[in-house]
C-alpha cells in the first residue's frame, strides 16, 4: 500500500490481492484432497501445504482489504489520489 497510489491504482492492487486469495485457496483445496490418496508422509505434506496455502490466502485477503480502504479513502477525499 503506498501513499501516492491513485484510487484506481489501489482498487487494482485489491483485486490483484482477491484474485491471489482465490488461487491459494484453490491450490489450499487441491493439497487437502490429494491427502486423501496416497501414502502417510505424503499425506502429512499435502496437509501441511493445505495449511501454508490458506495462511497465505488469509494474508493476501487482509491485503485486498488495505488496498480496498485506502482507494476508498482517496475517493472520499476529494482528489483521487
């Protein structure tokens, strides 16, 4: 998040951020059906992984919510940016 960012600018980085939430979680699902199948240690993994995947979702969600605020502040400011 940066200062000098117009609203568009931070709207655009918000959604970049959402649409990241959404590959992680994705990827989050993907890892915890494959420990289903498969041996323990592998198992093991893929929920670990599972795990770093939706850590990393919930980081790039409070990220989209920064960007959000802080173009939603710079519309309601007056100048845009």
């Amino acid at each position: 998040m940066s200062d000098d960012k117009s609203t568009l600018g931070n709207m655009a980085d918000a959604a970049g951020a959402k649409i990241n939430e959404g590959v992680d979680r994705a990827r989050a699902a993907g890892h915890e059906v494959a420990s289903h199948f498969g041996g323990t240690a592998d198992n093991l993994e893929d929920k670990a992984q599972a795990a770093k995947d939706r850590a990393k979702a919930e980081g790039h969600n409070a990220e989209a919510h920064a960007e959000y605020n802080e173009g939603k502040r710079e519309a309601t400011d007056g100048d845009g940016h």
